[in-house]
C-alpha cells in the first residue's frame, strides 16, 4: 500500500469517528432535573424544553410526563441540545380526569434561572454545560398555597 492511500483512509477514518463522537453526543443525557413530591398529594409533573422531540397530551415540546406520588421523587435527563427547560406541575386528579390537563390548569412551574430552578417568575434559561444535576422540591405548604 502507498503511504498516500494509507494517510487518506487515516483521514477518513478520524472524519468519521469524529462525526460518530458528534451524533451520538446529541443523544446522550447532558443534565438532569429530579422532583421531590414532599407534599401530602399526588401530582402529574411534565418535563418540558425547546427541542424535544415528543409532543403528547397537547403540550408542545414535552419530554416526559410522570406520576409522582406523595412522598416519592422522579428525575428526567434532558438531552445535549435542549434549552429553556420548564418544569410543569399539575393536579394529578383533575389531569386524569380530563385526559390531559389544559395549559391553564398549571398550577405551578418551575424555569432554570441563574443557576437553579425558581418559580416560573422569571425570565427561563438554559443551564450552561452538561453534567449537572438540579432538584426541586415541592413543600406541602407550597401545594396548598398553589391550590394544588
């Protein structure tokens, strides 16, 4: 083999793997958001983003949806890629009921906003690099004063 021919299939070797690094990077966990239900109810909560794929119960750019009974925790990884993280939370009686629950029936929501996740007050962000995990808790008295 020529050392020519050698260096291009090198080339093309290293373009590829780097390709491969690229797309499957896009498809990896980049941070994580875990919900603590400290609360005395069950509540649906939905994951949200600009950049996900998955559009269900009506609500656009939803990525998960879980039940998260009274006392117990969920977590979501958001994919690389993904901005402007909301964390919806729903009364998870009246969701079912209505198969889903209307965009006005939220009765809290929680942005990323200088660092961490805060009540939906202020203006959302994206956390800035991968590899950080973030919590919310929701309090019992925070449930009742929502009207939850």
């Amino acid at each position: 083999m020529s050392s020519i021919f050698k260096k291009r299939n090198m080339t093309r070797l290293a373009l590829l793997s780097g390709v491969f690094v690229f797309a499957t990077s896009q498809a990896q966990a980049c941070y994580t958001v875990k919900f603590n239900n400290q609360s005395k109810a069950d509540v649906k909560v939905v994951w949200v983003a600009v950049g996900c794929a998955g559009v269900t119960s009506g609500l656009t750019f939803t990525c998960e949806h879980k039940d998260v009974k009274a006392g117990e925790s969920k977590s979501y990884n958001y994919n690389w890629g993904v901005t402007s993280p909301v964390v919806k939370v729903y009364n998870k009686t009246l969701y079912d009921r209505l198969f889903h629950a209307n965009v006005a029936d939220v009765a809290i929501q929680y942005i990323f906003h200088s660092g961490r996740f805060v009540d939906a007050s202020a203006e959302v962000q994206s956390p800035p690099s991968c590899g950080k995990s973030y919590t919310i808790n929701l309090s019992e008295n925070k449930r009742k004063k929502s009207g939850l």
